[in-house]
C-alpha cells in the first residue's frame, strides 16, 4: 500500500482518534440498523487497539443531515458496537469541544468512546482547518479505518492528518490490497462484470478496467447506451446520448485491445417501468418500442456464466438490471451465484452490488465485499482518494 499502518506505530498507552465509517442504513421507521457489516468490519482494528492497551476515540459521520438532528445520532451505533465488542463504548454528545477533550482524557487504557455524528457541524465536509485541529486535539495519533469514506477529503479523513501522527487501519489496509492485487497483478483471466443505470457514473472505471482485463462484460441500464451504439432500437430505455460516441469508442478500444467485450444478447423488457409490469424476453434487436429494458434474459446469463467460470479474478461493480423490482433481479442473482460458486477471486464493489450480494445471503462466498460504495468506484476509476494520499508514507 505504500502507507503505515497501525502496526507500524506505537499505540499502547496512547490516545488514539480512529476514523471508522460507521454510515450504516436504518430502518426508515425504527431507526433500528438494517446492516451492521461496516460496524463488524471495523472490529479488527478497534480490538487490536483494545488489545494494545490505547485509549480508542472512535469518530463517524451517519448520513448527510444539515445541523444537529436526533435522527442522525451515532447512539445506536454504539449499542451495537457495544454489544459486538462485549464491552461498554461510551458515547459522546458532540465530537468537538471541552466536554468531548475532557471525557477523551478521562480515558483508561482499553476504553472505548464513540463521538457524536461529525456531520452535525457543517465544517466537516468543508475540511475546515480549525475543526480538523478541534478533532486532532482529542488524541495523540490519528488511524484512518474509513474505506467508505476515503473518497472524500472531509476534515477528519484529509484534515486530520495534517494535525497528528495518521495511519491506515486494517479494513483500508485490506480493502486496499484486494482490489490493488485484482488490478496491478491480477490471476487470469480477469473478468469485470459492471452494471449500474448510468454509463456516465462509470466512464471513468470502464476506461481504466478496459487497460486491465481480458474480458468486460456490460450489462444494467448502461448497456442501453451500447445497445444504441449499435444502432439497436432501445425502447424508452434510459439513454445517454452524449456518451453514444463514447460508448462506441470503448467498444473499438476493447477490440483493438483484443478484449472481449460481451453485451446481452437478449433482454427482459417491460411496458412500464415498475414492479409488476408486463414483460417478456426478446432477442437485443428486437426491443419493442415504447417499451424498457429491465434485466438481461436467460441466454445472456448462461453466457455471462460460462465466461466468468473460466476466469481467475472477478470484479463485479453494478447491478445488471432493476434490482428494486423483484420481477427483474433475475440477471443480478443469477451472477450473484455463478460468483459464489467459482475457483476465483471474486470482489464485490460496495454500494448496491454488495446489498444485492448480502441480501442473498451470498456475501461469505465471495473473497472480498467491499465497503465502500463511491470509494470503490473511485479506487477502480485509479484515481487518488484523499484520505489515503494524506496517510504517512511507510
Ligand atoms: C457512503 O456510504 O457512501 C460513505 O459513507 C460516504 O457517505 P457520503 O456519500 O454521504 O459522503
Ligand atoms: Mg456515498
């Protein structure tokens, strides 16, 4: 990785701020977590820490509220790290201030305290420089344990670590060796499965992946902007026609490139886009108009497969057709489970790929989940994600 990581300094005694993202969906209602695997999978560094006897300082946003709002309080994070941890974790009712400086130095080696949600000061996001410094005087070192969030160059991801000693924990050091060996050192055949409703959100990814891969496969709603690229009748399928041309230059690098490209062949269509519509499948020449794209169709899957069997390395980044409705998750699912089935490394891109892959129970059957959703997109896309670039180089 380039970077220290926790194992390279000393943290036994020491007031240790670890960034951990803590972003986890609540039930709209409940407010109960609907998904606690981002909290799980900060164990590992909060227990080494605990083990090290440091005094950890735990700090999160939780969604995007605008101010202090109850609704977006950390405290049921808490009481589930709490009982994950089988240890109390104290909760703080801000995340900078006297009161926060004073319970941050009250602590004893091997305590626990969690802040208040960071994004009820609005300096935050805006990586203010006297807030980061508010933050950084809570400890002595700074660990960065927050995948999820390193995309963004927030006050206490980028500012902090201008501020105190700052290091990579064990989640970015994983999530960062996976999806960095998938890239620059791959096992072949390398596949990438991508989907997602928009090829503008993944030009980006599409154009760097295209260097690395022996096989790209398209699929979700961007496919329709391929379809039309080749001068297929796409229905009322959402396409993007300023990238038509650029979908057009993909599809001619990956054939210069000698790169395998596979687009469905045939699709499910519906003649509304909703749960419950009519639909059928039909052949990609074949699109109805009037009508919309929903999910790709049986034989698609069963050559999808057959490729992603003989491939080594598999990164799967998007949804191949519209998940939310249950008559047209049939194409996701089924890659879902050719992915949990092969002899290959398989890494999920966070965000919805890895709902879909948890909601089927699959996630354990895959080598890595990712849980960064735009910072996934971001390490795939190769671009500089702030909060790492700010880390201590090893
Ligand atoms: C996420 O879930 O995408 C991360 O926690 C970052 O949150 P944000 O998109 O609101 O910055
Ligand atoms: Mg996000």
């Amino acid at each position: 990785m380039g970077k220290k990581s926790i194992k390279d300094i000393n943290v036994s005694g020491k007031r240790v701020l670890v960034r951990v993202d803590f972003n986890v969906p609540l039930d709209p209602k409940t407010r109960a977590i609907a998904d606690d695997i981002r909290i799980r999978e900060s164990l590992p560094t909060i227990k080494y820490l605990i083990d090290k006897k440091a005094k950890v300082i735990l700090c999160s946003h939780l969604g995007r509220p605008k101010g202090r709002d109850k609704d977006s309080s950390l405290a049921p994070v808490a009481q589930r790290l709490s009982q994950l941890l089988g240890r109390d974790v104290a909760m703080a009712d801000d995340c900078i201030g006297p009161e926060v400086e004073k319970q941050a130095a009250a602590l004893k080696e091997g305590q626990v305290l969690l802040l208040e949600n960071l994004r009820y000061h609005a300096e935050e996001e805006k990586n203010d420089p006297a807030f980061a410094r508010s933050l950084a005087r809570l400890a002595d070192v700074f660990v960065n344990d927050a995948f999820g969030t390193a995309h963004r160059a927030h006050a206490s991801t980028e500012g902090v670590s201008r501020y105190l000693p700052a290091v990579a924990g064990f989640l970015i050091q994983k999530e960062l060796d996976v999806m960095g060996k998938a890239l620059d050192n791959p096992d072949r055949p390398f596949a990438a499965v991508l989907g997602g409703a928009k090829i503008s959100d993944k030009i980006a990814m599409l154009e760097n992946i295209l260097a690395k891969v022996d096989c790209l496969l398209v699929a979700g709603g961007m496919a329709a902007t391929f379809l039309k690229a080749m001068k297929h009748e796409t229905g009322k399928s959402l396409v993007e026609n300023d990238k038509v041309d650029t979908a057009q230059q993909l599809m001619q690098k990956a054939a210069a490139r000698k790169i395998r490209l596979l687009l469905p062949q045939d699709v499910v269509v519906a003649d509304k886009f909703e749960a419950g519509a009519i639909n059928r499948v039909v052949s990609v020449d074949k699109v109805p108009a009037g009508w919309y794209i929903m999910d790709i169709g049986p034989k698609t899957i069963d050559s999808f497969g057959a490729e992603l069997r003989k491939s080594r390395t598999i990164i799967w980044n998007g949804p191949l057709g519209v998940f939310e409705f249950p008559e047209f998750r049939k194409g996701t699912e089924s890659i879902a489970s050719v992915l949990a089935g092969v002899k290959a490394t398989t890494i999920i891109g966070g965000g919805s790929t890895a709902e879909a892959v948890q909601e089927m129970g699959l996630a354990d059957k895959m080598t890595h989940v990712s849980t960064g959703g735009g910072a996934s997109l971001t390490f795939l896309e190769g671009k500089p994600m702030p909060a790492i670039v700010a880390l201590l180089d090893k």
